[in-house]
C-alpha cells in the first residue's frame, strides 16, 4: 500500500470505518482539465486510489477542454495504466460550464464527484465526503478550511460569495467551493445551461430547488504548483458579472427553473388561467372608470379656471409633483413658515420628468403614468383576489378600486395611482417568494410617500420574519431611503428635511382634530375609518398582512397630518378585496346600487376638494 493509499485508509479509520454498505454502488469522479498537463495525470491516479481504499467500484472521467499542452498525451498515458479512465475531449475550448456539462453526462454513477484538475484541491479527501453519504442527502458540498490564495485574491473571494449567496439565496458557506459529491437521481432532475464559471452558482440553485439536501464538509485549499488563473482579466471579469446577471434574471426574477411557487389558493395547473385572464377582466373596469373620473377631473377643473381644461388633474399638490418634475427641490431663502417641494418624494416627480424627456409635457405625461400604474394596480387586485376569495370577488374588487369614492385621484397628479400598483404587485411576488422583486417595489414605495417605508414591515409579516427573506425584501428600502436621506443632507444640510419641512404646513393631528374638528378633516376621518372597518370585518377571510398593512399606512398621519387620509385609504388594495368578498354574498342589485351611489360620491367629492377648494 503506497503513502497515499495509506492516507486514505487513515481518514477512513478515523471516520468511524467504510461507508454504509450498498448505499455507493457505482461511484464516478470526473476533473475538467483545460492546460493542466503538471497535474491532471497525479489527479487522476491519487482518484483512483481512493477509490480502491474505499472499495467502491467507480470510473473516472476527464473533460479535455480544449488543452493547448501536453493534457492529451498524459491522459493518454494515464489510460493506458488504469482503464476505468475515459477521457471526454473537445476540439475547441468550450469554458469551464461545458466542461462540466460534459462531465455530468459522461459519468454513469449513482453518485457523482467532480473536482478541479489544476490540483488546488486533494481527491483522497473525496472519502470524506463518501462517510457523510446517506439516506438523508443528496449533495455533500465541500468548503474551503481556508483559501492558499494572496490577500487580494481572498478578499474578492470573500465578496463573492455573500454578493451570491445573497442575491440567489444560497444557504452553503462557499459557492466558489468545486469540491461535490451528488447524488446522480437528483441530478437528472435539473438541467444546466451556462457555459461560463458561473455554472457553479445555476447548479447549486437548481440543486436546491429541486429539493436535495445539503451537507457541508471543510477541505483543504492548496497554492497552484504551475500556470495561474485567467478569471482576473476584465474581459472575463466583465463576462462573469453578465452571465451572473443573466442567471439572476432567470432563475430569481423569473423563476424559470419550474419551481415557481403558488400560493395553496391556486392550483398550480390553474395559475396560467388567472394570469391571462386578470388583464381581460379589468378591461372593462378600467375604460369605464377612466372615462367617469377624467370627464369629472375636466368638469370641475374648469368651473374652478374657466377655460384650464387640466386644472382638476393639477390641483393641490399636482401642482407640487409638476414643478418639481419641472425644475427640481429648489430650495428657497429660508422664511419662517415658508412652503417648500421636500415633503413630496421623489419618485413620482422623477417618473414625470423621464416620461417628459421624449417630448410630452409633463402634466400629460403624469396622467399617462397615472393611467398605465392604475391598471396595472387593478390586475394585481385581480390575481390577488383569486387567490384569496374567488373570481367572482376578484371582479368586484376590481369594480369597487375603479369606482371607489375618491377613484378620480388615479387619475390626478397624485402618486396614488403608482403606490396602490407597487404595494399590489409587492404582496403578489412575496406570495410568490420573489423576494428580491417585492424589496425593489418596497423600495419604490419608500420612494413615493413617507408612510409608504410600511409597506416593507407588512411585507415581512408575509414573508414570516425569515431571516433571509428579511434581508431581500429589506436591504432595497434600506438602500432606498439612505440615498433619499443622503439627497437631503447633500442639497440642503438637513438628513430629515423632508419631515422637517412638513412644519410649514398647517396640519391637523389627533390630538388637534379631537379638541377642534374641522370639517374637511371629519370628511378625511370618515373615508378612512369605513375603509379600515372593512378591513376588520373581512379580516379572517384575508391575510393577516394585509390587516397590518392598512392599519400602518394610516398611522402615521395621526401625527403628520390627517387632512389627506382619505386619499391614503383610497390606495390602500385591502378594502377592495375584503369589501369584495363581504358583497359577493349578497344579491347582485345590491352591488350595482352601491357601485352607482360610488360614481354619485366621486362626483361630490371632486366638486367638494377641488371646486369648493377643500385639501384632498
């Protein structure tokens, strides 16, 4: 028995003996090998030999990846000397992820190993990988005890993995570890694209969502004894940070991996059926409603200004939203009381100004984005609906968001419109676990109003307060709301500006409204207490989130202000559905009825905050 041999037989001793009988019947080790002529034919015989000291029955497989060396004629050689070697050669380098491709499909055993062929990782430890194989996991990862790389090299690594681990979810402790042992039934039931390094993350992710169990072993690193990484270079530096973002897009965003998770409401073979019919079905909803509230927004704005045939769309703060899109946060010479544009958020103004650029002036271009935000906003209700009451309740919730008694506000420069859009969709991707894409529009909404940052509190409600998933869902509107902040310290020497300026305005809190309740504000109070007593009514028919979520976005102007509280009820998507599914056992005139007294109310109330000039 050589020293190696010997090596092996230590660590198996030392394990408590060989692995479980019969769970290995057919073991295969493959290597990629591209210009590793020093190493690969040792490689190769150190494999073989633990294969014998364990005494599984295996083959070994080398993917040539195109060697301009002496590869060829050492693996040539090394067949010659052990016939359980076969040797995969491609005529043309193909990359690292083809390499593996290959490998995968050339190796026939029940469970899989594959390694590096540049030698920086030791096969004999292969057997302790083999004594954590059971009944229980299907992929025994390897981690590196520690990287025989320079400080730089290791620092990058380092980065690397948490960059991602974190945006791909991977639970393992290193990602860049090529050191794996996999079972070959699990295997099978994924298929690998990429071509680049970055298959190591796609085959990790897929491994994992399709249900193998990890185990995790450290294993030693070792310093290259010839030739020297080409991953540094910028072409393939830039080409990695493509094909990371390509794969991301895909297997997170998208979720093309087949595992597309639905909530227990819908079935997953009815889930194409919702999808394609949500836009259908408020087709008509929308058309209809934006045809009332836009022939009232013109209507009253011209009783107002004679002759301003957009005066009702730019009322009160449309006109904050459309100088802003305009000319930016000017900052004014400091006054006593003074009115400033820092309360209003950015993100409104900053769509109006991008959707302005191509030549549409900007009040147009704000209705325009009300229009197309609304009725993405009516779809997500839709789909929501479904899956939480019915289809019959997700057509009414519809009808009930587009008639609503303050509906026309969509369709004013208000950010309303795109703030009932983005918390919709958020809670439809968290349902659907697309954590990262429900942080993004927690992010926006962050961006939209100030008490929009709770949407990202009840969306982790949802999410279960799991770890992990608080952090995709939080780190957007952390983001977020720090550069906002950052903005505000930068252009005016005060990080809170946009709270402090809210002084300048003459407010009613709870504490003003109680001892002097005016009768704009009761108006406000009114709207939004019967939307949250319908919330409560319904709340063991919807989420507990969704509960949440209405209460916090309301809170907040109890002591900011409660004069605009019944515009924040009108974007909350909650009451429509639970309202939604309250009515739909009741008869059908029923309905109609309320629906036409709703379109009676819009046309009060426009008259009310906009002719008779009353704060909205």
């Amino acid at each position: 028995m050589g020293e190696s041999e010997r090596r092996v037989a230590r660590r198996v001793a030392a394990a408590g003996g060989p692995p479980e009988t019969g769970l290995i019947t057919h073991l295969s080790v493959f290597f990629p090998c591209y210009d590793d002529a020093t190493t690969i034919g040792e490689l190769v015989t150190r494999a073989a030999g633990t294969l014998d000291t364990l005494g599984l029955d295996g083959d070994i497989v080398v993917v040539n990846d195109g060697s301009r060396d002496d590869s060829a004629a050492v693996l040539a050689t090394t067949a010659a000397a052990d016939r359980r070697l076969h040797v995969v050669t491609h005529e043309r380098n193909r990359g690292y992820g083809a390499a593996l491709q290959s490998g995968f499909a050339a190796a026939h055993g029940d469970w899989v190993f594959y390694t590096d062929g540049d030698g920086q990782y030791d096969p004999q430890e292969l057997a302790d990988l083999v004594q954590l194989a059971s009944d229980d996991v299907d992929v025994v990862q390897g981690y590196k005890l520690g990287r025989s790389d320079n400080l730089a090299r290791r620092a990058i690594g380092r980065l690397y993995h948490h960059v991602v681990a974190f945006l791909f979810g991977l639970r393992i402790r290193d990602t860049d570890c090529d050191f794996r042992l996999i079972r070959r039934r699990v295997l099978d039931r994924i298929e690998l694209t990429e071509t680049s390094g970055v298959i190591c993350v796609e085959l990790v992710r897929k491994l994992r969502d399709a249900g193998a169990r990890f185990v995790e072993v450290g294993v030693h690193h070792y310093p290259r004894t010839s030739g020297r990484s080409t991953f540094f270079r910028p072409a393939n530096v830039a080409r990695t940070l493509r094909d990371l973002a390509r794969l991301w897009v895909s297997l997170v965003v998208r979720r093309s991996d087949g595992r597309e998770e639905t909530t227990p409401t819908v079935p997953a073979h009815a889930d194409r059926a919702v999808r394609t019919s949500s836009w259908r079905d408020v087709m008509a909803p929308f058309f209809v409603s934006r045809a009332i509230a836009d022939a009232l927004l013109v209507a009253v704005g011209m009783l107002r200004a004679p002759g301003a045939l957009l005066n009702g769309f730019t009322s009160w703060d449309g006109r904050w939203y459309r100088a802003i899109a305009l000319h930016g946060y000017v900052v004014p010479p400091h006054v006593p009381a003074h009115e400033t544009p820092w309360p209003f958020f950015p993100l409104l103004p900053g769509a109006l100004r991008m959707v302005a650029s191509v030549g549409i002036p900007v009040t147009w271009a704000g209705i325009a984005c009300n229009h197309v935000a609304l009725f993405v906003a009516l779809v997500g209700i839709h789909r929501l609906a479904v899956r939480h009451a019915s289809r019959t309740a997700a057509n009414l919730a519809v009808w009930l968001a587009a008639l609503g008694p303050l509906a026309f506000v969509f369709s004013m420069l208000y950010p309303s419109a795109l703030f009932l859009a983005v918390s919709v969709w958020a809670f439809v991707w968290v349902e659907e676990r697309r954590d990262a894409a429900a942080g993004f529009l927690a992010a926006i909404a962050a961006l939209t109003r100030p008490n929009g940052i709770v949407l990202v509190i009840a969306l982790l409600i949802a999410a279960g307060f799991a770890a992990r998933r608080v952090v995709r869902i939080a780190l957007p509107v952390v983001t977020a709301i720090a550069r906002w902040v950052w903005f505000n310290a930068l252009r005016t020497g005060d990080p809170l500006r946009f709270l402090t300026a809210k002084r300048a305005w003459r407010e009613v809190t709870l504490i003003g409204f109680v001892l002097r309740p005016t009768g704009n504000a009761v108006v406000h109070v009114a709207v939004a207490a019967l939307a949250v007593g319908v919330v409560m009514v319904a709340r063991k028919r919807i989420p507990a989130s969704w509960t949440w979520f209405s209460v916090l976005y309301l809170v907040p102007s109890l002591a900011l202000g409660m004069v605009g509280l019944a515009r924040y009820a009108t974007d909350l998507f909650p009451p429509y559905i639970a309202g939604a599914s309250i009515l739909e056992r009741r008869p059908a005139t029923n309905t109609r009825t309320l629906l036409a007294v709703f379109v009676v109310a819009q046309a009060c109330f426009a008259f009310y905050f906009i002719v008779g000039r009353q704060v909205i």
